[in-house]
C-alpha cells in the first residue's frame, strides 16, 4: 500500500433520523453500513479498516456488533467516542489510516439510539437516603450545584455562549436567535430524511415554551435514532473505479480535529468559539479554500443560539456580523452560503454519534447532485462542523472534483 | 448557631468575610476553582490560594426553564466576570427571572445564603450575585 495524497468518499448513505423503538444501534448502524458499501460498488470484504462511533453504548464494541452482522473480515475496528464529534472523530480515523498508507479503503458508520431520554440529566438521591453534607469531587461539592450555582447543562450552556455574543456584538438578540430556528424548520420540508419536516413562523418560534432563554422548545435540536456512514478509499483505487462511480467520487479537502485551548472564560463556561475557529481556519489552509468559495455549509446548530457563533467562527459573515448575515438571509437556501440545507440538528434531528456522519452525507450528496428537491444546483464545495462539548471540534472541507 | 459548611471548597465562609478562592499558577497566574494536577495553560506544578474579589459585572447569562427533576426554576444562571480577574458561574439572585430586568454588563456583588440542610442540621452555603446597587456589603451567611 502506499501513501494517498488525497482521500475521497465513494459510498455515503443515511437512515431517516427519527424514532426505531423496534431496532437497536446494531440494525440501525448495519442498515446505514450496507447502504454505504452498496452506494459505493464496494463490499464489507474489501475493507481494510471500520471505525464506528456511538456515545450510549461506548462501552459496548458497537463496532464488532455490527460486523458480526454484515461481515467478520478481521479487519481492525475502532470504536470511537468524543461527544457530538464522535461520529466526525471515526471518520478522522479512517482518513488519516487512508493517509498514511496503513488501508486503501475504510469504512465509517456513525450511530445512536437515544430514544426519548432528555439531555437535562436525571433526578438526585433516592428518597428515604439519610442526607450528610460530605465534600466530593474536585470541587469538594457538598449537594448537586445543577441550578444553584449556575447551570452546566446543554441548553443553559449555549444560551449564555448567545448571550456573550449577544453583548459583545451589536444587531444580535432574541429574534435573531429565533431566525436561525425559522430557517432550519423552513429547510428540513425538502428533507425527507429529517426528523421533523414542518415550517414554524417566527412568531410561533419565539412564543413555544420557554427551555434556557433566548432558547425556547422550538430552538433547541430534539432527540432521537439514527446511523450514517461513509466508505473512503485512496487516489488508487478511485482511479481503478469505473467511470460512473469515479464520477461520483468527492475528494476530502481538509479533515481537522480540534480540542479546547487554554481560555480563562473557558473554566467555568465551555468555550465553544475558539477551537471551532481553529480547525476552521486549519480547513481552510489545508483545503486552500475561502470562505466565500462555499456553495453550502452543514454546521452543529445543536440550538439556535450556537449556529449563529458559528457564522462568525466559521468566517462565513464579516467578523461580529453573525446577526446581520441571519437577518439579509446570508444562510437561507436561496442566500450568499446556503446553511443546514438538511434542517440542522433542530430539525434533521441530532443522534449523537450519527451527526458528524450525516452532514458528510449532506454535503457530499449535494455536490453529487443527487439532493432532490433541496439540491444546490451547482454546488462544488461544501463544509462540514461537528462540536461536542467538552469539547472537540471536527471541521471538513469536501470539493466535487473538476470532470 | 447551626453548623454551617460550603456548598463547594472553592467558597471560603470565613465568618462576615465570605469570598471565593482560586488554585492560581504560580507560574502564569491562571486561575482554577477544581483541586489540579498541573497548569493547562503553562504545565507548570506548584500553585497558590489566592482570593477573589466579590464584585464583577455579568458577561452572559440564561433564564433556565426546563431543568432536571428536584431544580427549581425558573432561575437565572449567570458568567460573572470578576474585577481583578477570575470568572465563575453561579445563580443571579434578587432579580426577575425576567430579559427585560437583567442587563448583559450589569454590575454584581455577591451574596450568600442557605441552599439546604442536612439529616444533622448542618447547613450547605451556597454564594449567588445580586445586582449591585441591591446587595448588603455585610451580608454574610
Ligand atoms: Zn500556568
């Protein structure tokens, strides 16, 4: 094997995210691995790697469990966890095996099963516990400081990251927050794919119920099941594929990973901000690709409030004009940078470990041309943004290579 | 008078003087509210205690709503940026949980309180931030 310069995807599929009561993270991760490895022309046997990544079951070889269904090869099989960059980190694996030489075709698969369990984290001690005061942990906390000291938890984190930009920049508040949310409901009815397919106004946006403000029910990504995958391969064996496959090849121009640098902020309040501008700026440089060359961008618009940061740390909007760029409709289907064309999280849904899998399936199905009705004509390059909190930060860049 | 602990080290009650205390590098300075290992800016090993002020002013905060079961809400989760350094993340007191009332900037001091009790009697301390102009500078817990 040798050296690939360049790693494209060749196969890249999705199960409609949505609720599986009747499946489990193995049918559902098997559905979305054949489905990627038939798009492909490829099977399960001529793969030298799988990485596969889930959260719920992190524990649990997820990996080998699906190969156990669609083909035991003995490949190596990573199973990765990093948040909502899990599904994002698997296919980093992948690529960097492709890279260096050590496979020339690997699969990816992303997958979660989360059912209807929330994200607030559930109740404290059993009752009938007799109660002692007794510092714990590295905080020496006597009692839980979930909403006296504050609050830790998804929807409260990235409301006050708004609200920080919120003060920091002129133009940005409420309804710019709810716009965002408009855009992704309005998007996700060309989707079939999507979790949710149904237009909300502005008005009912602002008025659903209130989860952490500025973020209200409408503005806040749901729950739910679903797996994707991708099958990459080297320059070598996408020059032996034949034409209509090689057609459909899109090359990975940049493929960055992201942790947190020191911030001060950064130690009470994930910072969300500055490792998104670093593996974008590190995309960007290794892509040599601009901003403003992007035809559309699939971005972790977990709530309302984190896609607009984005904008200005993706660079997609002049520096501190996040709420004028969603207001002249810079990010709507028809605008300047197409933004969440899929619905976003808000709206496609947000299975952990699959979501960093799936907008790789967004993008690349677009610059197939093989989006539908909610295609992009003409889109030749597109980026992709996973954050899990704690965090780490995927960013990759994907270009339809010139005929 | 009840037995009284902190509801995390981090707030020392320190009689009438409540106030926070940080884990700060004794290389560069950063300053950390967790027990450490190194510094994560620096790498450096040794620290020192320092105490930090109780006035700052509010750099971003959320109305929170929908919380886990046994949260009260609705409550005002505030990033407080404290003057002459340091930045720490608790609940804004003696305000509205209303947008209208809170302002992004506004000058806090904090405040202590009794935020449980346990089997024994002995009561948790928790520390909060009240809008300047409405705290008692000899509130103590
Ligand atoms: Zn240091």
């Amino acid at each position: 094997m040798t050296v690939s310069d360049t790693v494209w995807i060749i196969g890249a599929s999705m199960t409609k995210f949505g609720r599986y009561p009747d499946k489990d993270v193995v049918d559902l991760g098997s559905e979305a691995a054949l489905a990627a490895l038939a798009d492909s022309g490829k099977t399960i046997f001529d793969m030298d790697l799988m990485a596969v990544g889930n959260l719920y079951e992190a524990n649990g070889m997820v990996g080998q469990r699906i190969q156990k269904q669609i083909g035991q090869t003995g490949i190596p099989c990573y199973n990765t966890a990093n948040a909502c960059a899990t599904g994002a980190s698997a296919v980093r694996i992948a690529h960097t095996a492709i890279k260096a030489g050590e496979a020339r075709m690997a699969i990816a698969v992303g997958v979660e099963q989360m059912g209807k369990s929330g994200l607030l984290g559930g109740a404290g001690r059993a009752k009938g516990d007799r109660k002692v005061f007794e510092p714990s942990g590295r905080y020496g906390a006597v009692m839980s400081p979930e909403g006296v000291l504050g609050t830790g938890i998804m929807p409260g984190v990235f409301a006050q990251a708004g609200m920080e930009y919120a003060r920091q920049h002129d133009g940005v508040g409420f309804e710019q927050f709810a716009r965002v949310a408009e855009k992704n409901h309005k998007h996700s009815v060309l989707n079939p794919l999507a979790q949710y397919q149904k237009e909300f106004s502005l008005e009912q946006i602002m008025g659903a119920e209130v989860v952490a403000y500025p973020n209200t029910l409408l503005m806040c990504c749901p729950t739910g099941d679903g797996a994707a995958a991708v099958v990459l391969a080297s320059d070598e064996v996408v020059r032996q594929l034949d034409p209509d496959q090689r057609r459909r090849a899109v090359k990975i121009s940049a493929s960055v990973l992201t942790s947190d640098p020191w911030t001060e902020s950064a130690q009470v309040q994930p910072d969300v901000n500055t490792l998104t501008r670093q593996a974008a700026d590190q995309a960007y440089e290794q892509a040599g690709v601009d901003p403003q060359d992007l035809d559309l961008v699939e971005l972790h618009d977990c709530f309302a409030t984190a896609e607009l940061l984005h904008y200005d740390n993706l660079r997609l909007c002049e520096p501190g004009g996040a709420g004028e760029f969603i207001d002249s409709g810079g990010p709507w289907r028809d605008g300047r940078i197409p933004v969440n064309v899929s619905g976003g999280l808000i709206s496609k849904g947000h299975p952990l470990g699959a979501t960093g899998v799936a907008n790789l399936y967004e993008v690349t199905t677009h610059l197939r041309g093989e989006a539908g009705d909610r295609q992009i004509e003409g889109a030749k390059v597109g980026l992709t943004h996973v954050i899990g909190l704690g965090s780490a930060c995927a960013v990759h860049i994907l270009e339809k290579p010139a005929a | 008078m009840s037995k009284q602990v902190p509801i995390v080290d981090y707030l020392v009650l320190d009689g009438d003087q409540p106030h926070l205390e940080a884990n700060a590098c004794a290389e560069c300075g950063a300053l950390y509210f967790d027990r450490r290992n190194a510094c994560a800016r620096c790498g450096a090993q040794s620290f020192e205690r320092r105490a930090l002020a109780g006035s700052g002013t509010v750099r971003a905060f959320t109305i929170v709503h929908r919380a886990a079961p046994g949260v009260k809400t609705p409550y005002v989760s505030a990033v407080v940026d404290l003057d002459g350094g340091g930045v720490v993340k608790s609940n804004l007191v003696d305000v509205e949980p209303d947008p209208e009332q809170i302002a992004l900037g506004m000058p806090v001091q904090m405040v202590t309180y009794v935020a449980g009790t346990d089997d024994e009697g002995t009561e948790a301390i928790a520390f909060g931030y009240a809008p300047a102009d409405a705290s008692h500078p000899e509130n103590g817990a």
